[in-house]
C-alpha cells in the first residue's frame, strides 16, 4: 500500500479540505492576478486612444457616416414603406445634405474672406481698444517697460531673428484639400450604408443564435436610431432659434454682419457649453471693434449669455426628453477628450456618442449602472414611454 497517496473523500476528492482544491489560487497569488487584470485593462485603454488618435484621418468621416446613416435611417425607411428603392432615398439624401453643406460654406465663404483680408487692420482696433482700456494701470505698464529696458541693455548688439508664421488665408489653404477629401469619403460611405437599407440588421439577425437575442438586438438598433434622430433633430431646431435671435438682436443693437453672426453661432451651438462660450467671445470680439463705446461690449455679450441661458435652462429640458439628458458632467469630460483627441468634429460627434451608449445600456442587464451614471439627476429610474422592445414594423 502506497503511503504517500493522499486521503480521498466519499466522492474521490482529497480529503484535506477546500483549500487544496484543484486549479484555485490563494493568498498572494490571487492579488497578483487581479493587479495583473486592471494593469492589461489600463493597456488596452492606452492603446485604443491611441489607435483613436493615430488614424481619426480615416476613423473621423467612418464614424461621422456611421452616425449620419442611424440619423437618416428611420427617413430611409420611411421612404423603403413607400415602394422608393433604398438606393434613390439614399442618393435623395446625400445630395439634400451636400446641398445644405454648399450652401452653408457658400453663406461663410465670403463674409469670412472679408474677414480674413481684414484681419491687420480688426488686428490694430484690438490693440487700439486694449490700450485704451489698460490706461487705468499706467502704473504697472510703466513699471514693465523699465524691467525690459534693464533686461534689454544687458543684451548687446545681438541679432535677433524673427520667424513668420503662415497667415491665416495659406493655412486654410493647405488644410482645404484634406478636409474636402473627408467630406467626399464620408458622403460616398453614407451613401452606400443607406443604399444598402437594412443589410447589417440582417447579418445581425442571422449571426445571433437564438430568437430572444435577435429581436433584442433589432430592437436596440432601431431604439439607438430613433433616439439619435430625435435628439439630432430637436438640437438643430433649438440651435436654429438660438441663431436667428441672436442675429435678430445683434443687427437690432447695429452689430455688423449680424446675419453672419447668427449663423455661426447656429453651428456653434451644436457643440454643448464651449460652443455657447466661444459663440460669446465671438460676438465681445466684434463688438468691441465696431462701436466707439467701450459699454457696448458687455452689453452685447450678456444678451447673448440672457439667450443661451434661457435656451439652456427653459427651451432644451422642455423640447429634449428626459430619456435623452445625460449627466452634465460626463458631458463636460467627454466634449473634452473628444476635442482633445478628434478636434472639432469630436466635440460634434461626443454627445450623440453618449446618446447612443446609453441607449445600448438601457437593453442589457450588465450596463444598467453605465446608463444610470450617463443620465441626468433624479432620471435613474426613468421608464420612456416610446421605448419599445419590439423594432417598428
């Protein structure tokens, strides 16, 4: 008899209980594993930023057309209801949104060349008005330029070389071609996901295993839709209020190019707080060169911050449905990082972004604490009527 067998149980386990079990790890091990797990889930984080900022070139118009096709996607259908092939709507579509691009870049283009052409002299009013304001502390510039005549003096006869930056017309220049190509690849990408109607829905449908997970994932696709759609239309309609008072009220105070204004600041708009920020500085800015009173700046910029605020804190919540407000400060950081990765076109994409990752939160068990974390105060618990679990027929 082998004495070196070790006791067997009833059922043919060791008999030195569960902690010389088979295949389980304990003590010191298990927390080098759990470290060992957050530290591969930190590098997989580091490295889809990455990826996410070395190729937006490519991923920028993907993901733009991606969202574009979901916005129009409920339009397409509709049309798909009414005999229309899926690829005339879709060639309709396209050509509606690159008629509103031209005619949009055709609004800008010349206003914004005067601007441009302009810009020394808008340059020497900036100064002009700055030195009239800063009068009040001759003191502390007097003080300045003492410090830099000391400073200077000990310098000697050294050449200094200046180097010139590119204006502002040659870098518009140089950027126009590349921001033209991302616009063709985004429309023609467009293009083929509405022309090709429901096709990814059906490979979905026909990867998934069972019943339940197909009409789940049916559902969720055409919930994300809807909700994108209904957020993305609701916002232009509110931005396009917020410009047209804006330039109603800018050309009532004698603001120049106020029609100009009011667009700009519609587009602005589009981005949540930084936009409504630069759309104030904006309108300071141009103030502050075109009228001989000093007072008309902060005059002109709180009827702009009045707008907004009654346009934030009245018009949004009402028109926006509370299923579709999200945490104001995840908001915040996700503008950021997405302005910090994909410049502006990230600042645009974050909030539908967030939309749509709620959305997908609301149909799966795992992610219901993601969706109560993304939704605003008190909208926890909120249950949308209009969520169906079923896809629209």
């Amino acid at each position: 008899m082998d004495t070196n067998e070790p006791d067997r149980g009833p059922d043919g386990g060791s008999s030195h209980g569960p902690n010389h079990g088979e295949g389980r790890l304990f003590g010191p091990t298990q927390g080098l594993l759990r470290w060992a797990c957050f530290a591969l889930i930190g590098l997989c984080l580091c490295v889809g930023v990455a990826v996410l900022s070395l190729a937006k070139e490519f991923l920028v118009p993907v993901v733009l057309a991606f969202l574009l096709s979901m916005v129009f996607g409920p339009v397409r259908r509709f049309f798909d209801r009414r005999g229309i092939p899926p690829a005339l709507s879709a060639a309709g579509i396209v050509l509606v949104l690159m008629a509103l691009l031209l005619g949009l870049v055709s609004a800008l283009a010349v206003p914004v060349s005067q601007w441009i052409d302009n810009a020394p002299r808008i340059e020497r009013q900036i100064q002009r008005r700055v030195a009239e304001i800063s009068q009040s502390v001759n003191g502390l510039i007097e003080v300045n330029h003492k410090i830099e005549d000391i400073t200077q003096s000990g310098e000697g006869q050294v050449e200094k070389v200046k180097v010139k930056q590119p204006g502002m017309a040659a870098t518009v220049l140089i950027t126009a071609p590349a921001i033209l190509a991302q616009f063709v690849f985004t429309f023609v990408l467009l293009l083929f996901l509405l022309a090709s109607g429901d096709m990814f829905y059906e490979k979905l449908v026909h990867v998934l295993p069972s019943f339940r997970d197909k009409r789940r994932a049916v559902a969720i696709a055409f919930n994300i839709e809807r909700k994108l759609s209904r957020y993305l239309l609701t916002i232009t309609m509110i931005n396009a209020g917020v410009g047209i008072a804006v330039g109603i009220s800018m050309a009532l105070v004698g603001m120049p190019d106020a029609l100009l204004i009011g667009l700009i600041v519609f587009l602005l708009n589009f981005i949540p707080y930084l936009g409504a920020l630069a759309g104030m500085v904006l309108v300071a800015a141009v103030a502050l060169v075109s009228f001989d009173w000093i007072g008309w700046v902060p005059i002109v910029a709180g009827i702009y911050f009045g707008i907004s605020v009654i346009e934030g804190q009245f018009i949004t919540p009402y028109l926006v449905g509370r299923s579709l407000r999200l945490n104001t400060v995840v908001v915040f950081l996700s503008i950021s990082f997405w302005a910090w990765l994909w410049s502006v076109v990230g600042m645009v994409v974050a909030v539908p972004l967030l939309v749509a990752i709620r959305t997908l939160s609301e149909h799966i068990d795992g992610l219901h604490a993601l969706g109560d974390f993304l939704s605003e105060r008190h909208a926890e618990h909120f249950d949308d009527a209009d969520d169906e679990t079923a896809p629209p027929s």
